[in-house]
C-alpha cells in the first residue's frame, strides 16, 4: 500500500460518490486545504488541514466504508505527520468529531491515541500530537 495525498481545490475533484458527497458536509476552516487519499490510482479517503497557523490543524479524516480495516487511516495518521514535519510544525491539533454513525467520539480518540495524540490539558474537547524535541 502506497498512500499519498493529493491537493484538490474542492469535492467537485473527488471521482467517488460517496467520497465527495461526505467531503462535502464537512467544515472547513480559515486556510483549509482538501486532501484526495488515494492507494495508486484508487481513491480511498479524504482529509482536510488547516495549514495556515502555528500549528498544524487537523479538521477531519475519512475513509471509504468499504476499504476501512485496511490500515488507510494509520497511514493517512502518518502523512499528516509527514507534512506537519516538512512544514516546520511542532505540533498537530485536532477535535475528534464523528464523521459516521459507526465511529463514536469514544472510538475515534482511541484510535487517535493509538498514533500518540493526548488529550489537550487545556481544552480537553482537543487532541494534541506534539514532536518538537525537547531534549537541552
């Protein structure tokens, strides 16, 4: 599996139905930028990314239905951590909202803890990864 990402100006370049239709319902903030995920020419997923803060904001995931238990989503987790790295962030925000009826917010921070994202101290109704070294 080869997952990449691939900027798209908005849902209208999601081939998928189910895809766009979804990308289409999910909000969007002030630098957002669409993200097509796609495993060589199949489209898997979506994700958007506030990139214009001190902090890389991450506003939502999606996975298809039918490709989800295939290890999409740890490695989208991944690519988000990959630009957030190229970019300069020492950090990656996000509020866990469910997408679907069949991800609860309980499941889905699980499965974001799983990838290292802790609860906020400040705002607990965020997630925060941080990986800025802070070694002397």
């Amino acid at each position: 599996m080869t997952l990449r990402l691939y900027e798209i100006a908005d849902t209208s370049f999601l081939r998928d139905p189910e895809l766009r239709n979804r990308a289409a319902k999910t909000p969007f903030g002030g630098h957002s930028v669409l993200y097509a995920l796609r495993d060589g020419a199949e489209e898997v997923g979506f994700l958007v990314l506030d990139e214009g803060g001190g902090e890389l904001e991450f506003y939502s995931l999606w996975i298809s239905r039918q490709l989800r238990g295939r290890g999409h989503g740890r490695n989208a987790l991944a690519l988000v951590l990959e630009r957030a790295l190229e970019q300069g962030y020492s950090s990656i925000v996000l509020r866990p909202v469910p997408l679907d009826d069949d991800w609860d917010e309980k499941r889905l921070r699980s499965f974001y803890c799983l990838a290292g994202y802790t609860e906020d101290p400040e705002d607990p109704s965020l997630m925060r990864l941080s990986f800025e070294d802070d070694a002397p």
